[in-house]
C-alpha cells in the first residue's frame, strides 16, 4: 500500500531556508514516507515520527485511515520540545487538514 504523502505550507516554508544539500535530502522523503511511513524515530504517539536529517528535524503525522502523511515540521535539537509541544497541540487542526487533502485528491 502506498500513502500519499503531503508537506504543510510551513514545512515547505521552512525547508526553503534549508542548505541545498540538505534541501535534496529531505526531496527523497516524500518517497520513502510513501512506501514506509513508520520509518523514523516515534514521538509519544505511534502515528507522531520524526526523521533526522543531518542537524535538523523533520516532523510528520501518519493517518492510516486515509493512507496519508502530512509532513508538518522541521526544527533543530534546540528548537526539539517546543515543535513536538506545537504539534500535539495542533493534533485536531492537522487531522481536519489531512481529511479535506484525502478528499481532493481520492
């Protein structure tokens, strides 16, 4: 099964500020999160993951529901606590995201 895979505006946002040679690290993403979203470390939750890509991270939510990953985040190990805080706390808001996305594109 393959999830369709999905960055926020504000993650496309903040990879842009990102080094090219990070910037074509993290474009292989979307395919290996297509074919194994449960790759990367788990935070809290089952369906919460993160992927180390050199010094920063990338966060991403998994609904296996609507076979779909929303990419939503990226920090540094500074930044870490704060963006899984922000996240969780955004867990309602991402789901109604994810489900409008499931229907445009099913």
């Amino acid at each position: 099964m393959m999830y369709k895979v999905i960055g926020t505006n504000t993650y496309l946002k903040e990879i842009e500020k990102w080094s090219k040679e990070d910037k074509e690290t993290v474009q292989k993403l979307p395919n290996k999160l297509a074919s194994n979203p449960y790759t990367g470390d788990q935070l809290s939750y089952k369906f919460l993951r993160e992927k180390r890509i050199g010094e920063k991270r990338v966060y991403y939510l998994i609904y296996d529901e609507l076979e779909l990953v929303l990419i939503v985040a990226t920090s540094g190990k500074k930044d870490q606590q704060a963006t899984i805080d922000h996240i969780k706390e955004q867990f309602e808001e991402y789901k109604e995201i994810a489900q409008k996305i499931s229907k445009q594109v099913s």
